[in-house]
C-alpha cells in the first residue's frame, strides 16, 4: 500500500496540474518533476528489491524477499516478477482512471 501511494501521489497531482487552465510555469514544472519521479520511482524500486530484498515500503515495514534457504532471490523472481509486472499493472491502471475518461 505505500508503494501505490507513492507511485499514485505525483500521478494524482500531475492529472490536476494538468487540468488547471491557464498553464503557467510553475505547473509546467510540476508536471516535469512528476513526469521524472514516475519514471525514477519505478526504476530505483527496481534497484533496491534487485540488491536489497526490499522495496521502499517493504522497508518502512522492515520486511525483507527472501527464499525459503535465506538466500536472496534471483534477478527473474525478485525483480521481474515482483517490480516491473507490478509497475507496469499501475501505469495502465492511472492512464485508465485518470486520462482515459478525458479521450471519450
């Protein structure tokens, strides 16, 4: 849950920012820097669960991916299956909320 929150708070005032007429140069600069965090967030939670074990929310709770032996899990099992899938599940899942009712 803090893992969407994180993803899903910059999405939220991107989609705002970009609703508020007329634009100006702060809110450009504000879509900018959500732009960038949607696509450093993902890619450093990558990094960490690949060296770490653990997300950022995993960290705040301190739970750690491990296998079953105690050794960390492999590049496929931790960072694949558990990060990039689920990332990419989230950004289709804002896209639809959030722009897809503007293009009907």
């Amino acid at each position: 849950m803090i893992n969407i929150q994180l993803f899903l708070a910059p999405a939220i005032v991107m989609y705002i920012v970009l609703h508020i007429r007329p634009y100006s140069n702060i809110f450009f600069y504000i879509t900018l820097a959500c732009i960038i965090f949607l696509i450093i967030f993902p890619a450093w939670q990558c990094y960490w669960m690949r060296t770490r074990g653990q997300s950022i929310g995993k960290k705040i709770m301190g739970i750690r991916v491990i296998h079953l032996d105690n050794s960390s899990p492999d590049f496929w099992t931790n960072v694949i299956k558990r990060e990039i899938i689920y990332y990419l599940y989230l950004f289709f899942l804002v896209i639809t909320i959030f722009y897809l009712p503007d293009l009907l």
